[in-house]
C-alpha cells in the first residue's frame, strides 16, 4: 500500500489552462499575449482566499485595463472547468490498493465549486486546498503538512501533478512524482512502477 497524492486541476478537472484562446478572442488580442497576461499574474492571494474571487476578477480586469465585465470573464473561465477524460476512472482503480490524497491549489469558491459539480470527494481519503493549509505547492510546507499529519514515510509516497515545478518541491522533500500529461500516460507510468 503506497500514498498516493494528486493534484486536481489540469489533472482530474481542466483549470485555467485554456482559457487564453476563449478569452483573447472575446477580447480582440492576441493569444500570446492573453496567456502571459493570465498566467504572469501573481495569484497567491486568491489560492489562501485572502481575496474573493470579486476581488480577483476586478484586479485581473484593472491590471490588463481588459474590456470585460467581471459576469463575462467569469463565464469564460468555468466554461473551461470540466473534467479531464480518463482520470476518474485512473483514481478509481487506484483507490482499493493505496490511500489516495487530494492536494489542490485551489481558492475556497472554486474548490467549493468544484466538489459541488463533480462530487469527486469520494475518490479521495482525504482532501486538502491551499486555502486551508496557507501554503501553495510553490512551496516545501504544502508537502511537508501532508506528511506530518499523516505521519507518512516520503519514500512511499507518490505526487501525480501537471507541473514540473511542483514535482520539483515534492522531490525536496523526499517525494517522488509523475508529471501528468493525460490520464493514460499516467496510467502507463504507475503499471511501470507495478501501482497499478
């Protein structure tokens, strides 16, 4: 029996990767410059809900001086939260043989979203979001606080994450990880290490 620890958006629900293409086009620019817009941005306060997501909209707006209401670009980035093809059924053929870990960057709307939508609660023994325990995956604290609370040997935990940054951090700790591309190339990569 292994822990498992996953990530959830871009991993089991899509996040804000993508959004640049529906939103450049609403706004009339270029692609390019809508995801550095996006993706430059410094989110932190939003992921420990130390600001609304009222107050994130209205920052993203002022900042990028974007014609677009808050309602607008609001629906232009949950029409992009739906769930990733195969991943589901990946966590589900995982979860009779290892203690499966929900670590999510994520604010407390939209994770309350998201459980609201996709019920994907049950998949995990237990769920944890940046907002709860005030540290992102940017850094080490996040990975420590798993391991401390559930007393857990690094070396027998796996992160299953989209980004290689965060993968990076969970190997400080002495977590080993799997970047995830899409749910079957993840699935290939647990069988290689006989996980599943």
């Amino acid at each position: 029996m292994r822990t498992i620890i996953f990530d959830l958006s871009d991993v089991l629900i899509k996040g804000l990767e993508g959004v640049e293409f529906s939103l450049a086009s609403y706004l009339n620019l270029p692609v390019e410059q809508v995801f550095d817009e996006l993706f430059k941005f410094d989110y932190r306060e939003f992921w420990l809900s130390h600001i609304t997501e009222s107050e994130l909209f209205t920052r993203l707006i002022a900042h990028h001086r974007w014609d677009i209401s808050q309602e607008k670009l609001k629906e232009i980035i949950y029409a992009n939260f739906y769930e990733i093809p195969g991943t589901r059924q990946l966590i589900l053929d995982l979860k009779s043989r290892h203690k499966l870990i929900l670590l999510s960057v994520n604010s407390r709307e939209w994770a309350t979203y998201f459980e609201n939508t996709y019920n994907y609660e049950y998949l995990f023994e237990n769920t944890h979001y940046s907002y709860e325990i005030g540290h992102t995956k940017r850094e080490p604290q996040s990975f420590q606080y798993i391991l401390k609370k559930y007393q857990l040997n690094p070396e027998n935990v796996l992160l299953v994450d989209d980004s290689t940054r965060n993968i990076l951090v969970a190997n400080g700790v002495g977590i080993a990880g799997i970047k995830f591309i899409n749910a079957d190339q993840t699935r290939r990569e647990l069988e290689q290490r006989k996980l599943l």
